[in-house]
C-alpha cells in the first residue's frame, strides 16, 4: 500500500528542513493535536501515540542530506516507511510530500488507510506552517 501527499511548500531552504526532520524530537512539532504520546527513545527513534491507536517507534533507516530522510517501523510486525522528498525551490523555501509505503493484508489496509492518509496529511500541513 502507498499513499502519496501533495507537495507542500515550507518556508525553510532544503538543507534547514532537512536538518529540522533529521532531528526527531522536531516531529513532535508537526503531530496531529490528537497526539497522547511523544517520547524520544535515541538520537535517531521516537515512539508516538495517537489517542485510539497503538504506540508506533520509528526510526530514521535512511538519509540524503538535503533531500530525503527514510523513517521506518522499528518493529517488524508492521513493516512500513515513510519518505520525506524535499525539493528545493530557491534558497530560503522548498517543497516536500511524505509517501507512506506498507506492505499489509488487504483486512489491515482497508483499516488503517483512513488513519494513515490523516496522519502523513497533517504532518505535511504542518511542514507548510514552520
């Protein structure tokens, strides 16, 4: 299953976003207001909860300065990543879209699609408004 956002424009130059995402305990700055947990565990991994839903650790898998950061599930019960692209549009704004990317049953992915598509949806949003 992959669900894409819309580019959204960010009033940081590629590298600043970069750095901002590169840091995780900046995620809790873009969570939804539904957000019950945050805590970061390392320099790279965090546990969120939204209320309703169980507690998710993820952790940066990969990273190219300046224009993408790969988070994935630390926990291989739901394998799934999430992709920031950044682009750069001039030096002090750039665009970004989260793809999610999960490989899951057909059951679970009808379930979760909804939840997910808010969630990556509002952390892009709130990107836009950094």
């Amino acid at each position: 299953m992959t669900i894409d956002t819309p580019k959204t424009q960010v009033n940081l130059g590629a590298s600043e976003l970069f750095d901002f995402l590169a840091d995780v305990k900046n995620f809790e700055k873009l969570m939804p207001e539904s957000i019950s947990k945050f805590e970061v565990l390392e320099e790279e991994k965090f546990l969120f909860a939204l209320k309703g839903m169980p507690e998710i650790v993820l952790k940066i898998k990969e990273k190219s300065p300046s224009n993408q950061i790969v988070l994935g599930a630390a926990s291989d019960k739901l394998p799934f990543t999430l992709t920031a692209n950044i682009a750069e549009t001039s030096a002090s704004t750039s665009e970004v879209d989260l793809v999610f990317n999960g490989e899951f049953n057909a059951m679970m992915g009808m379930m979760i699609k909804g939840p997910i598509t808010s969630f990556i949806n509002t952390l892009t949003e709130n990107m836009g408004k950094l």
